[in-house]
C-alpha cells in the first residue's frame, strides 16, 4: 500500500476555522486572483486549493451550498463533471502530470474538511511527488507559488 504523506496540511486540520462556509465566501467576493478562483461557470467554478497536497490542486464546486453529490440538480451535476475533465484537460496541459487523484470525500467520517459543501478535488500527480522531506524534516517543498500556478492555469479551464 502506498501512502501519501502531507503532513504540512495540519495547519488547516488544526488551524481556526473561519465562520461561515469558504466555498459559499470565495465567489461572492470580487478579486477572483487573490480568492484563486480560476473559473466560474453557471452553476460551479474552479479555485485553487489553499493547502494543496501538490501543485495545481483544483477544487470544483457548486455555488449551491449542499452537502452530497446527490444533492445537486442534474443540471449542476452535468456542469460539474465537465469542469472536472476541462480541469484535467488544464492540468495536462499547463503542467503534464503523470496521472491525477480525482475524488469527493462526502460527510467527516470520509475525509471532507468541508462536509457541508460538497466539492471535488482533482490532484495532479507525478512519478516521486513524495519525498523525504515532509518525513524528517517537517518541510513541504512545493515547487510553485500558488499565484503562479494561478496565472499558469488561469484561462485554460
């Protein structure tokens, strides 16, 4: 069994929470850039993950605030997996990955840090994007700022 280590995360698992929901937050908001939305769709849209397990680690959302996947309407459902091949698709390019984790972890118990609004994460990976230094030397070294991953994705999706 292969695990991925990310320990640098802790801080958003024992970090305050702020009130409220980000993902409800982050599109009312007007400056896309600074909140790293990269795409807004009708009922979805794109932002960069604030605590990525690797670069250009994307979440889609709906706008509606739901908790399940089978909350959402057909519509919003369709628009969603689109936006998850359109981000697959950027990634690949902007980045070419060797593969990608793309998952949604629904209700605490499963993973979700978010478990009032559902979301999907698609995760870029790469032969080795583990190493030892988040192990003995409490370090996560990632190789991009998350305003340049922003700008290198940013009018792909």
């Amino acid at each position: 069994m292969e695990h991925i280590w990310a320990p640098w995360r802790i801080e958003f698992i024992l970090g305050e929470k702020p009130e409220g929901c980000f993902l409800c937050q982050r599109p009312q908001e007007s400056d896309d850039r600074s909140c790293l939305i990269l795409f807004r769709a009708e009922r979805n849209f794109v932002i960069l993950n604030r605590y990525p397990y690797n670069p250009g680690h994307l979440l889609i959302a709906p706008y509606s605030h739901v908790p399940t996947l089978e909350d959402l309407s057909d519509e919003e459902t369709l628009e969603h997996f689109d936006l998850v091949k359109r981000c697959t698709r950027a990634l690949r390019h902007a980045f070419q990955p060797a593969g990608f984790n793309i998952g949604i972890n629904q209700g605490r118990t499963a993973g979700a840090g978010v478990a009032d609004h559902m979301h999907t994460h698609v995760v870029p990976r790469w032969e080795g994007d583990t190493n030892f230094m988040p192990v003995v030397a409490d370090t996560r070294i990632l190789p991009q700022a998350l305003q340049s991953t922003y700008d290198k994705l940013l009018g792909l999706i």
